[in-house]
C-alpha cells in the first residue's frame, strides 16, 4: 500500500550570512542536516506550522514570510510534500535542539553544502539563491 501524502513546512531563515539548520534525530533524514520544519497539524495554518516548528525543534521565534518553493520527498513509507518558507528571525540567538532535531546550529552559507544534507536539500538552496555553490 503507498502512502498517504503528508503536508509539511520547512523554516528557511538566514541571518549575518548563516542558514539556521538542525540534524534530524529520527525518521527517514536521522543524522542528516535540513532547515526546521515538519507535518501540519490538523487545522493549522501554513504560516503556523512554520513558526511552531521553529520553536520547537530550535527554539528561536521567528515570522513567516513567503514560500521560497517546494519539493516532494517519496519513500516506501513516506510522501512528504514540503513548502519551504523565508522566515524573519526575530532574534537571532543560539538556537537549542528540541522535538526530533538532535543538534540546531546557524551554520555559515557558503559551508551548508559541507554537512551531510538530506537529499536534494543543497540543490534546492541553490536553484532559490539561498546558496552560492553545492559542491
């Protein structure tokens, strides 16, 4: 049986030159880095689901702003369908590792493509002008 497509959000926030990022601590990314993000929940809003998910996988508050793109992740027990959204921090302090994310950093743009991404993730940043170079 395939699975159900799930919504999900992705926080894409960018501050002094450094993407705020977390290493997955479970699910089909464990150990891999992204930006913040995960499933809506029922009757939440877009813009809500980013700035829950910021709080709590980093803990920094921040805004959401507009959708940077989207991308679809299809596993065998998985269909995630992602929007990623620009967010303004409103305070750009250390972020600390909460929910699934087992490490939050702000990591400095031009050294996110040297982590070990989820799968397309530099591709994305790049095609968005988020990142200069993916190699």
């Amino acid at each position: 049986m395939k699975p159900t497509p799930e919504v999900c959000v992705g926080a894409i926030a960018v501050a002094d030159d450094r993407l705020l990022m977390v290493r997955r601590g479970r699910g089909p990314a464990a150990g891999e880095w992204s930006v913040p993000g995960g499933r809506v929940e029922p009757g939440e809003c877009l813009a809500e689901a980013v700035v829950r998910e910021l709080a709590e996988e980093t803990g920094i508050e921040g805004v959401c702003a507009g959708l940077v793109g989207w991308v679809e992740r299809i596993g065998d027990d998985h269909h995630y369908v992602i929007l990623d959204f620009a967010v303004t921090v409103l305070d750009p302090i250390e972020p600390t590792a909460g929910d699934d994310a087992a490490e939050a950093a702000w990591v400095p743009l031009d050294e996110v493509a040297e982590r070990r991404l989820v799968d397309g993730l530099a591709e994305f940043l790049h095609e968005n002008g988020i990142i200069r170079t993916i190699t």
